[in-house]
C-alpha cells in the first residue's frame, strides 16, 4: 500500500513517525474519511470544509490549502488498485517535547491512507442491522472530528460485544449519535435527526440525507429527539461515510419498527445510491 506523509508518497511500511508526535502522546489531531466512487470523491468539498472547522476547533494551522488537499488526494487514489476508496487522513500538531501547552513553531505531521471502500451486503441493506443503546459519556466537544476517540472506542466495542454493528447513545434523556455514525428517525412519515450540536459531529452522510429529502419533497424535521421517541420510532437509521445509509431493525436484542427496513429509508437509500458518483465514460 502507498501512503502520503509529510510531503512524500511512500510504502507504508516506510512511514515513520516521532513517538514525541502529540497524536500519539495526547491524540492532539483531528482527521476525515472521504468515500470514493469509482475513483471520484463523494462530497469533498464538505469534507474539507469539516475539516477546516475541527482544526479551528482545536487551534491548529491548515498545512494546506484546499486545492492542496484536493491534489494530494487525487494522487493517493491514482496509486490505489481498487477504484472504490476510503480515503484517511489526519493532522496532528506535531513532535515536541512532552508537555501539555501548545509547543511553539513546531510543524504539523500530515497522514494519508486509502483503503478498499466497505461494501454493504445485500443482507444489510434489505434486512437492516442491530444496534444497542447506552448512555453517551463522551467529552463536550463531539462536533470535532478529532483522533482522541477512546470514548467512541468503547461504545463500538460495547457493540461488537452484544453482537450488533453500533451502539446508539443519549445523553440527559436525548439521542445524540452512535459510536461511528449519525442516527436519524422516521415517525409518521417525517424523517427527524438530532440537531448537530456541540455534542453531535456534523456528518457529511447526515447532510447529504437532508438534501436529498428535502429536494425529494420528503418531510423533514432537525430537532432534539427524546430517548421515549427514538425508542417508539417508526424506522431508524444509521448514516456515516462508510455505512452510507443503514436501517435499523433490532435494537437491543428486540425487533425493532416492523423488524425490516420501512418505505422511507427504501426511499432515502434508492436516493443515496443515484446522488454517488457514476463510472466516467473514455473519452
């Protein structure tokens, strides 16, 4: 696999960093994954965008300019076998001295991967997946894309451990998000999602849902989602870049809605699969 750091596409077996990289020493960094459709990103634009606002978030300088990012991630999928990606990247703040304070005039270490894009089984998209639920424990600040995901760590793992593909959290009574995705509900036929607070991360899927329900006439709703109303939802689903859209149809061991995926998710995932990039044509 060919990898991008710090200015240079390498083995990845070549790529070395400082164990005094403040990634690794406090996770000081913040990341993103953008999804790739026969070799053409899927709204990279917004994912940059992101990405702007969590090194915003956290005080850290852009190394590079967009057209920058946009250049070296069109060079990391030309390198690639697979034309369907995921393509990783992150930006920490850097090798220095331990300490906790910002070090001075230290350069940032810029990390790229790209590897082949999850596929969603037929079972999955035709028959949903499981979730469980718990509390959300996480820090204050869940709108930053940021690699310090311990919380997120243990949330999935709860998952994995009870069988299920995610955890889906509340936090003081009300949904937030899952482990690695965005939740959304349907009640009575309105699509409803959680506003993207400080405590919920902004999902590029999740935005892409909205537009395309909204330009579909579909009933939309953003507004904070009581657990009593998750819970007796009519169909709920999972949105993430890797997972695209996902229904949910157990949750927490019991069958969940009707125990399959409902209209409207059939409606948004029929909508999702025509916004995705198509196969170029040659010339």
């Amino acid at each position: 696999m060919t990898v991008y750091l710090n200015g240079k596409f390498l083995p990845l077996d070549e790529a070395k960093i400082s164990v005094l990289d403040r990634g690794f020493i406090y996770g000081d960094g913040v990341y993103e994954v953008v999804p790739v459709y026969h070799r053409q990103p899927y709204r990279l634009g917004q994912h940059l965008a992101r990405l702007q606002r969590s090194l915003n978030g956290i005080r850290l300088a852009n190394p590079h300019a967009d057209a920058e990012w946009e250049a070296i991630i069109h060079d990391l999928i030309a390198r690639q076998p697979f034309a369907d990606q995921g393509v990783y990247f992150q930006v920490t703040r850097g090798a220095a001295k331990r300490d906790h304070a910002f070090p001075a005039n230290t350069a940032p270490t810029v990390f790229m991967m790209s590897n082949p894009l999850p596929v969603l089984s037929r079972e999955q998209v035709e028959g949903g997946v499981a979730v469980v639920t718990a509390a959300d424990e996480r820090w204050l600040r869940c709108d930053l894309k940021t690699i310090s995901l311990l919380g997120n760590v243990l949330a999935r793992q709860f998952a994995v451990d009870n069988g299920a593909v995610e955890t889906v959290m509340f936090r003081n009574g009300y949904l937030t998000e899952a482990s690695a995705s965005n939740v959304l509900i349907v009640k009575s036929g309105t699509i409803i999602a959680p506003p993207t607070d400080n405590l919920i991360l902004p999902g590029i899927t999740y935005d892409a849902a909205v537009e395309l329900a909204r330009a579909a006439g579909l009933p939309f709703a953003t507004r904070p989602v009581p657990k009593e109303e998750a819970l007796a939802a009519d169909e709920m689903w999972l949105s993430s870049s890797t997972k695209e859209v996902l229904a949910v149809t157990t949750l927490d061991g019991t069958a969940f809605g009707s125990g399959r995926p409902g209209p409207v998710y059939r409606r948004m995932y029929s909508l999702f699969q025509e916004s995705k990039p198509k196969p170029r044509r040659a010339a």
